[in-house]
C-alpha cells in the first residue's frame, strides 16, 4: 500500500516490496488499520504463560469470552491441549501479539475437529500459525468455521490434514482469508485440501500463498460467489496437489491477477476446474478469469482451465498460459487476447526458475490485452498484484494498455511512510460511506481516484465520502490539507 504519499501526477500506481523489517512494521499497522474500523471491542483477555489465562483452551475453559470481546495471545508456542479451544460468542477478535502464536495440536483435537472450533459468527483471527490438526475422520483443520462470517488475516497453516474446513452452511456467511499462507495440508487421499470451503454464501480469497497441497486442492470452494483475487497457488516443482483452484458447483466466480503454476508430479492434470461436480449452486453460473498468469510444467499432459457444460458465461481474457497444455475443456463464451506460448521462455519473465513471473521488458505480453467491462458491479481491471510473501502491491495500466498476466511491466515504488499525518480513516475496507478524521481538524477536500490515476468522487468542507455508487476494488484516497500537504491513503471498497 501507499501511505501517506503525494498520488503520482503520471498515473503511474506504486507497488509494494516486502522483507524489510520497516515494511513488515509498516504492514502490521496496516493490518491494525483494516481491523478496526468503526468497530469498538468491549473485554481484552490477554493469554500466555505469564497471563490470567495461559492458553487458548485456558480461556476456553473459564467461559468468560462474551460478544465482542478481544482475545490477545502472546507469541510463544502452544501444544497439545492447551492450544485447543472453541470460540463460540459473537463478533471476537482474536489476534497474535510480540509476534506469531504457533498452535500445535500433537495429537490432540477439540469437538472432533481440529485445533479451533469457530462456532460464534462474524469472528476475526489474527496473525496465528496452525499446524499439526488431525482427527479419526481424516479431516482434522486448523480452523472450522462452523458459524456464520469468518476473517482469517495474517495466519500461517501447514501441516494438518485441512487447514481451513468450512462447514456447509446453506449458503450462509461470508469468509474473508487475506495476506496468509498454506501449505502442506492434506491427509493424503484426496479429500483433503490447503484448504475446503462449504456452501456458504461468499469467499474471498486475496493476497494469500498456498502451495504444496498433499495431494488435495490448493484452493477448494463450494461458496456461492467466489472472488480470487491476486493470490500465488503454486505447486513449485516438487509440489503434489491435484487442483490449483477447484470450484466443483459453480455459482458466480472471479478469478483475478492470480499466479497459477503446476508441477510436474501434480496427480490431476487440470490446473482449475469449474462446476466438476454438478452445476448445484444458486445461478449465476459465470465464471471471469482475468489477468492471471498460467504456468505448466507438467511434462504428461495439462488442461490448464476445465469448464462444466451449461455454465451460462465464461469469461477467460487477459491471461497468460505459458507450458503446454490444452487451453481450455468446456466452452468459452468470451475469450480475448489471452497469450499463449508453450514454450515457457518465450514469455519473458524476469526470473521463470526462481518463480518470479514479472515481465521483463522485451516480453512479448506487454500492451497485449484489451479492456473488460465490469460484472455485478465488480471491476475487472486488476488495481492489484501479488507480492510474494502473502503481500501486495497496487497495478496501473502503463501506455494505455494493459498487459496480459498478473502483473503489469513499469510500475514500481517503495512503501511511504505511515506515520506521515495522524489520519482516520473508516471503516476500510467500505461499503459506502467512508469517513476521515484528522486531529487537528486540518482536511481542506477529499478526492477519490482509480487505478489509472482518474478521480471519481471529490468533496470540500466535507470529512465523509460516499463510495457506495462505484465498483468493488481497491481506490486511492487524496487528503487535501489546509496547510497545502496531499496525502494519499489506498482504500477498498467491498
């Protein structure tokens, strides 16, 4: 993200770099900044070994945690028993402090189902590392979500035989995992998968790493509407998984900016299938892969997307699919300027080895692709990149085209600093109505821009703006001070 920052005069958009210990602080407020919002948290019970409560199940055990409550758990490992709980109140906050908390189950498991029991609804989990989930039934995860509305932000699952397991829930819930990390889960038969989303309503998946699945899916949803979004699914070249992203019942589905690559010991040749196992969700059946970059290097044979017959749209356009492969089984109802190349070092990516799928300049991807309309009020023009680890930058559109892939060639910049004014801006992400405030009562006028560096909304006097008329994504906010200082601070809206 770009905080604090003067807005480029060229259009050009920043991206973000990751590794730093700087940047890594500069993330962790951010995380804080997307957390609170207009939300207010009532108790704070701290857990450690020097706490009231020292572990999660300690706390779990003194049924204390009421609806709304914050649960702060220090950074130290957790095994066996004392790592297992089950959050069963409403609206929770639950976060790792000092650093990552690392739940180890060693054999132990809670209700039957793994480490953490998320029965309440709309709950929020934090910067937690989960690993080591196994049950008698072979599906023992990190995390089941058995209630209604779950965010999963910061948190590192391996090892267990799901990492995430949603119940199904009759189209109910919304499931929001960002800025994480999966691999390794799997029981090993299939089944089982880095992660396996149930029949909920919504599930969006962005800024996530999940690789190296045994055997199952990287990605599995059964959600209504799916928006997968600037993620890296990866098998690398030892991985094992069978899809990369699995969406077997349809539904409305955007699968954006993404960085897709199979291995050569994948079991499963298709990369992403769609509607597999029946066309069952609510309609719409349409499914828009835009802006991701394919790559197969799978040496039997590769079906890189596979679409059930009777899905009313399918929209594949903008990708690149490099390896060789089928391009697509099923039928395609819109399909542009997707670049294909089947040998992989045609395409020009600046390291293919090391699975750095930038473009470099001579690629033959750049300027390639053409500009899509919008879909249920959702942008289909990437504003976003993965950066790898579990990060993200922020896309422009470079010579008035934009390229083919998950990335666009020219855009660079480091991260400005977030402490540059004292600004509070909620909720973020929005739905609507977003608000500012300053300490000291200094905002002249709010302006809103888009990816290509176009305003949409400006406002004086005024510390709200109302963003509930324009499409999903990511968008730029200008702070005009009245002392002649501009502030741009990059704001979602959901």
């Amino acid at each position: 993200m770009c905080i604090g920052h003067n807005y480029p005069t060229d259009g050009n958009a920043h991206t973000l770099h990751v590794g730093t210990k700087q940047s890594k602080m500069k993330r962790v407020l951010i995380l804080l900044m997307l957390t609170f919002g207009l939300k207010s948290y009532a108790t704070i019970y701290q857990v450690g070994s020097a706490k009231t409560y020292v572990s999660p199940n300690a706390l779990y055990t003194a049924s204390v945690v009421l609806d709304g409550d914050t649960i702060e758990i220090d950074a130290e490992t957790y095994t066996g028993q004392p790592a297992l709980a089950v959050w069963q109140s409403n609206d929770l906050l639950i976060r790792g402090v000092g650093g990552r908390p690392h739940l180890v189950a060693n054999g132990e498991y809670i209700w039957g189902k793994g480490i953490w029991v998320v029965a309440g609804d709309n709950i929020v989990v934090e910067n937690i590392e989960f690993s080591g989930a196994a049950v008698p039934s072979m599906n023992g995860a990190g995390i089941r979500l058995d209630g209604a509305g779950l965010t999963v932000r910061d948190c590192y699952f391996h090892d267990n035989e799901n990492g995430i397991l949603v119940t199904n829930n009759a189209g109910v819930g919304d499931l929001l995992i960002e800025f994480s990390e999966f691999d390794n889960n799997g029981f090993g038969d299939g089944l089982s998968h880095n992660l396996y989303v149930g029949k909920i309503n919504k599930l969006t998946f962005r800024f996530n790493n999940t690789h190296h699945a045994k055997i199952g899916h990287n990605l599995k949803s059964r959600a209504t509407e799916n928006y997968i979004l600037y993620n890296r699914l990866m098998d690398e070249q030892s991985g094992t998984s069978s899809r990369l992203i699995d969406l077997p019942n349809g539904g409305f589905s955007i699968v954006m900016g993404n960085l897709i690559m199979q291995g050569d010991n994948a079991p499963n040749k298709n990369m992403v299938g769609y509607g597999l196992e029946g066309l069952v969700n609510t309609p719409p059946h349409e499914l828009h892969i835009i802006n991701n970059t394919f790559v197969n290097k799978r040496v039997a044979s590769c079906t890189f997307v596979d679409i059930e017959s009777g899905t009313t749209v399918a929209n594949v356009s903008n990708n690149i699919f490099a390896g060789d492969g089928v391009l697509i089984n099923g039928t395609t109802t819109t399909m542009n300027t997707n670049y294909v190349d089947a040998t992989i070092s045609n395409v020009g990516f600046v390291n293919e080895a090391g699975y750095d799928y930038h473009l470099n300049s001579n690629s033959p991807a750049l300027d390639y692709g053409t500009p899509i309309n919008p879909v249920n009020g959702y942008s289909l023009t990437p504003d976003s990149i993965y950066e790898h680890p579990t990060n993200f930058g922020l896309r422009s559109v470079v010579n008035s085209i934009i390229d083919a892939g998950a990335y666009e060639y020219g855009v660079t910049s480091s991260i400005p600093d977030l402490l540059a004014e004292e600004l509070l801006i909620y909720p973020n992400p929005t739905k609507g109505i977003l608000t500012v405030e300053h300490e000291a009562n200094q905002i002249k006028t709010l302006s809103v821009f888009n990816a290509l560096g176009s305003m949409i909304s400006s406002t004086s006097n005024s510390n709200t703006v109302d963003l509930s008329t324009i499409h999903n994504g990511i968008y730029f906010l200008r702070v005009e001070m009245k002392d002649g200082k501009d502030i741009v601070q990059p704001i979602i809206k959901e």
